[in-house]
C-alpha cells in the first residue's frame, strides 16, 4: 500500500482507533482498499493484519475486556477513565448535592462526570461509541450472570409495565400522593443520614395513615398486587384534610380524583396509552367500592410506602415540578404521573433490567421493587430537583420539561457498522448507549440538526449516554456543560484556539463544576421551607462568595458561570503515546496559547506572537512577561488569600487540572489532581488527565 491516501498518512488511521479496518466506514480508503483487494501485495497484506480487524468471535462471546485486551493504549485508558469505579452500574449521575448518604454504586461514584471526547478523524468517534458501549454491555452482562452472545438480537419487552391488568403494583410508583409529596421535609433534612435510618423515620411518620389504611384488611384472601397499588391512592382517598382555598390546593381526596380522571383523558402520547386507560378503570373501581377488601396487609408495606415517599418517582417528579413552577398548577400531578411512567421506562432496557437482576439477584423481591431501592440509593429526588431546575433555567415550561423527560428517558440507541475480515463477511453492527457520537452525517441538512439536537439533550441530561465522541463540529457552537467536566483530546487540535474553544464546551453557565462547588459552599444549608427552587436558593445563597473578588465590584458572573472555592475541576485528558508528535505539541499548543492571551489587544500581534514564539522563553520568563503586559480583560479576579478561611488554589481562575501520568506523587512539579482512579502498572506513560 502507498504511505499515503489523498495526502493523508495510513499511520494516522492506524492510531485512531483499535482494528482500523473494520471501521473505516465510507471513507475513501475503504474504497481505495476494496478496489486494489485482488493485488497479490495487497491481498497478502491484508490477509496478516489480523490485528487490524474486530475479532469477531470473541466480541460474540463477551470475551474482550477493553481495559485490557484492546490493542490500542489509548482506548485502554480512556477505557478505565470512562467507567470510573463501576460507573456502568449508573442509570443516571448523582446528584450534586444528595438529600441523604448515597449508596451502592452511587456512593462509590459521587464525583463521576460524563466524558466528551474530541477527534479529528471521523473513525474514532464512531468506533469509540461502538466499542465503549460493547464494554459497558460486557460489564453488566458479567455483573447480572447473564449469558448471552452481542451480536444476537436481544429480548424485547417491559418488565415494568402499566397496562397489564394481572400487575398493578408499579402503579404505586406512578400516583403522586399528596400525602408522601407532604413528607418532602423529612427527607430534604436528612443529610448524612442513611436510607435506613431515614426509612424508619418514614415509617414512624406514617403510622397515622397505616392506622386509616387497616380498614381495608379483611378476611378475603391476600392481595399483595393490589396493596402495593392501591395503598398510595388510599393514603390520600382516606384523608379528611381539607382544600387549601388559598393557595388553590385541592384536599387529598380531590386531588386523587382529579388525578384518576385527568390521567384517564390523558395518558401520555406512548403506544400503551390505551391500556394505561383501562388499569385507570379498574383502580377507579376498586376505590369505589363501599366494603373494599384486600386481604392482609403485606408486612412490608409500611415500608414500602416509606421508600416512596423518599424517592417514588411520581412523588419526586411532583415535588420538583411544585418546587419550580409553583403549586397552584393542577395539571402538574397528571404531568407528574406521565412523567415518572417515562423514567420508569430507563430500568425497561435491557442495561437497566441487568443493574436490576444484579441489585436483587441475593432477594427474592419483584423488578419493580428493585427499581424503587434503587432509586432511593440514587437520591431519585436531588437528582429531578437539579435536572428540572436546569430545564427552567433554560426558558422551558412544565410542559415543555416533562416532553425533554420523555425524549431523554427513550432515547433510542445508535449503532455503527463494522467490517470483519473473513471473506464475504457480512458486516456488524455495534450498539450505541453509554457511547455516542456526532459528526458531518450524511443526510439532509434538517435530519443533521435533529440528531444533534437529541443527541445534545440527552448528553445535558442525567442519564445515558455518559459519553459523547465528536469531530470537529461539536467543538463551536454546541453546549455539552450540565453533566460533563471531562474533556478528552484524542487527536490534539491543529491550533491553541481551537483547543480552547473544544473545553469552552463544558465551561458554561451552571455548568457540573459551577454546581459542584455551589454544593460545598453551601454544603450545610438546608433545603428552604418555603417549598420552593431548591438550587435557585442555592445559587442565591452562593452570591455571597462574591466578596472574594480583588475589588470592592461584585460580579454576576458568580456563581453562575464561575465560582470561586471548591475541590471540582474540568479536567484535561490527552492520552498520548510516549515519543510521539503530540508529546511535545501539547506543550507547544498551551505555551502559544498562553502567548495569544499576551498578544491580545496589543497593536500588530501577529508580529509580537512571532518574535516571542522565536526567542523561547522559560516559564518563568513568560509568567513575568505577562504579569508586566498583559491587558487583563477577565471580568473578576480573585484575592489568594482574604480574611475568610476558604483557601482559593493560586490556578482557580481556569478551572482546569492537568496531570501527567508520568508524574509521581512526590514530584514537586506535579499539578494537582483530584480524578479518584486507582492505580494500574500498566497505565499509558505520557496520557495526561
């Protein structure tokens, strides 16, 4: 083969992903190779790369570890950085600031962070999201015992549904019963507390409503099914409370009528509407029934509506819309009930039926009831409280919120096509999940947008995909900041501006680091009474941290774009091979960068960057330079040392950690860095994180 291709080198497609190959897609190479296959040098060549195509079987059989067995450095790396301490067993990130001690998975991924990925080959982005997504199945295949083969279709069906007549528990999940919404307090108050400790609390709370609820236990024979679904409607249709005229609140009693014939009229848009309509009827009816009789009452019900009130989903769907968008809308619990029916639907795929099996595979409990643990390990409540105050931040209504909701909980997965090497092969195709990508598609204009749109909206939302792989046209424009402080180079820019622009992507208005450090400044303020926008008081509260500023001016820009104090960062990964070009271009890019900025506003910079550039200044020589000339145009900054006993890090104003990998603990140059990986004797030398 000729060392190059339309001028561009075959080392550089070798180096952009694992078995190059077979993921060559429509680039011209592709075609360049299929047309010369029958040369005798050509066929020869092909038939030893071995390693330059998917092995096929072993990838059918799970059998590939991508942390380990990838042929590529760098993928093992960003293999390890990705999935964090076990990050596959997250259906969404935790929340920035918990209600309560998060646990399991949560607990040991408090501070994971999605990963936007950068390439200037097309290559990588598509097959970083096949084959990071693959490892994620792989992962979670082995943790539920499952045994199954990836290229095979997989099994379809909900194991959590709500139009199946002879399973009406989950509908407990989906009433937003004032009298758990009623409890919010409790749980807002809780922090450092466990969600056994919590529960309990709950549970003693609840003796008064358990007491009404004992009418209904009769000699007729068990109904657990019914318990489980009628006990939150019961809670409410007992209630003697009455309306609340002034703040237009119905009594519980109303409002659960008005629930049960709102969701009827209105069910939601999915193709299950109809059957959704027809369990309405039969709870309806139950209700109504003068002498209702559902057996004994199973021994962990109280316990059970303890957990909801904590973290049912309808229950904290309802308090995050009442908190934001107020309580006098009506239409917010039948929004509510939608709602929580979309999210349920995230456990409905086949990973989320996996982290599931995995939860409960030591218990003899139903899915449905695993998925509700698993939301109150999962600070189900924080995290809508802080996804829904994103939305409204963004000029979304209620209504508007719930759809993105909808859209973001369903979205449907991608795929990539692969080659394989045997001939006559049929080609591939490796799902897209955890991994996504965006890049130049071949479609029209508007199906282009489209797909950015919803790819963008589901990366900025908490749940899957917690990776976005993009070429060069996610780098301008384009917002990735909600739920993202990783950015990975994995081809470095050809310029320090655009590598500038590429991390302006995650460095935005209340962006995952600007949050997470609005959490620890205000890590012991508790959730305001007054029952309204949890981080809007939040951010209100953090205004205070404008007193660091230099001057005697405060800044709008704290703390929504920029806080001052905290341990979060945006961190720097580029994973480099040692010896190679980008080793020392990574250097050069940030010293030319840190140059630009001198030259800026200054007459003639084009000739100023050269003649600095040309007389290879240390960087101490440089730090002078700039503390002399240098025209500062940062809105603010900030004071290293004040009266306050926050320490504020010499470096804060970027934001930004860089560690080599190289670098060791007791190295005096190492920069700090706070990513929580464990050690491997066999990580990259030269990547930097």
């Amino acid at each position: 083969m000729q060392p190059t291709i339309h001028h561009l080198p075959l080392m550089e497609f070798y180096k952009s992903a694992p078995w190059p190959l077979s993921f060559l897609g429509d680039y011209k190479l592709r075609t360049y190779i299929e047309s010369h296959k029958n040369v005798p040098e050509v066929k020869a060549a092909l038939s030893r790369a071995k390693a330059a195509w998917i092995p096929r079987d072993r990838l059918d059989a799970y059998a590939v570890k991508l942390d380990k067995d990838a042929p590529h450095a760098r993928l093992r790396e960003v293999t390890r950085a990705v999935f964090g301490n076990g990050a596959e067993m997250l259906l969404w990130i935790p929340p920035s600031r918990p209600y309560y001690n998060h646990e399991g998975s949560f607990a040991t991924n408090a501070q994971f962070t999605k990963t936007l990925l950068f390439s200037s080959l097309l290559l990588a982005p598509r097959a970083l999201s096949g084959l990071i997504s693959y490892e994620a199945e792989r992962r979670l295949l082995r943790a539920a015992g499952d045994n199954a083969k990836y290229f095979e279709d997989r099994p379809t069906g909900d194991i959590i549904r709500f139009d199946n007549p002879k399973t009406l528990a989950p509908w407990g999940f989906v009433y937003p019963s004032r009298t758990l919404c009623d409890l919010a307090p409790v749980r807002d108050e809780a922090l450092g507390k466990s969600s056994e400790t919590l529960v309990n609390e709950m549970k003693n709370l609840l003796a008064d409503g358990l007491q009404r609820l004992q009418r209904f236990a009769g000699p007729a024979p068990r109904h657990p099914d019914l318990w489980y679904a009628l006990a939150p409607f019961l809670l409410d249709w007992t209630d003697s409370t009455g309306a609340d005229a002034g703040r237009n609140v119905l009594s519980p009693r109303a409002a659960c009528e008005q629930w049960l014939d709102d969701f009827r009229c209105n069910a939601g848009q999915s193709a299950d509407a109809s059957g959704r309509r027809d369990v309405i009827d039969i709870l309806r009816g139950r209700l109504d029934e003068p002498a209702l009789d559902l057996g004994p009452m199973p021994d962990d019900l109280p316990c059970f509506l303890a957990k909801l009130a904590i973290a049912g989903p309808a229950v904290s769907v309802l308090t995050s819309l009442e908190r934001i968008w107020s309580k006098g809308d009506r239409e917010l619990a039948r929004r509510a009930g939608v709602g929580a029916i979309d999210f349920v639907q995230v456990f409905n795929n086949p990973e989320g039926r996996r982290i599931l099996k995995k939860s409960r595979r030591d218990r003899q409990i139903p899915f449905w009831m695993a998925a509700l643990d698993y939301c109150v390990s999962g600070n189900v409540q924080a995290m809508f409280d802080e996804y829904l105050h994103l939305l409204h931040s963004s000029g979304l209504d209620a209504a508007e919120a719930m759809a993105r909701l909808n859209e973001t909980t369903r979205l449907r997965a991608g795929s990539v096509t692969a080659q394989v090497q045997r001939i006559n092969g049929a080609a591939v195709r490796f799902r897209c999940h955890y991994a996504v990508s965006i890049s130049n598609q071949r479609s029209t204009d508007q199906q282009a947008v489209e797909r950015i749109s919803n790819v963008r909206d589901a990366f900025n939302s908490p749940f899957w995909p917690f990776m976005l792989n993009s070429t060069s046209i996610g780098q301008e424009g384009l917002d990735f900041h909600w739920y993202c402080s990783r950015v990975v180079h994995w081809n470095l820019p050809a310029n320090p501006i655009d590598l500038e622009q590429r991390e302006g992507r995650v460095n935005r208005y209340k962006s995952l680091v600007v949050r997470r450090r609005v959490a620890e400044y205000i890590a012991n303020t508790p959730v305001a009474a007054d029952g309204g926008d949890v981080w809007a008081a939040w951010f209100g509260h953090a205004k205070s941290a404008r007193r660091l500023a230099a001057n005697a001016r405060s800044s709008d820009l704290v703390p929504y774009w920029h806080m001052p104090v905290g341990q979060a960062r945006i961190e720097r990964f580029v994973p480099y091979l040692p010896m190679s070009r980008e080793a020392t271009r990574l250097d050069e890019l940030l010293k030319i960068l840190s140059l630009y900025r001198l030259a800026f506003g200054q007459p003639r910079q084009q000739e100023l960057l050269e003649n600095l550039l040309c007389r290879e200044f240390d960087a101490a020589e440089i730090a002078e330079i700039q503390r002399k000339l240098m025209i500062d145009l940062a809105p603010l900054n900030y004071l290293h040392a004040a009266s306050d006993p926050i320490e504020i890090p010499a470096d804060d104003t970027a934001i930004m950690v860089t560690k080599s990998f190289s670098a060791h603990e007791d190295d005096a140059n190492g920069t700090f860095d706070i990513n929580p990986f464990a050690s491997h004797d066999d990580q990259l030398p030269g990547a930097e994180k």
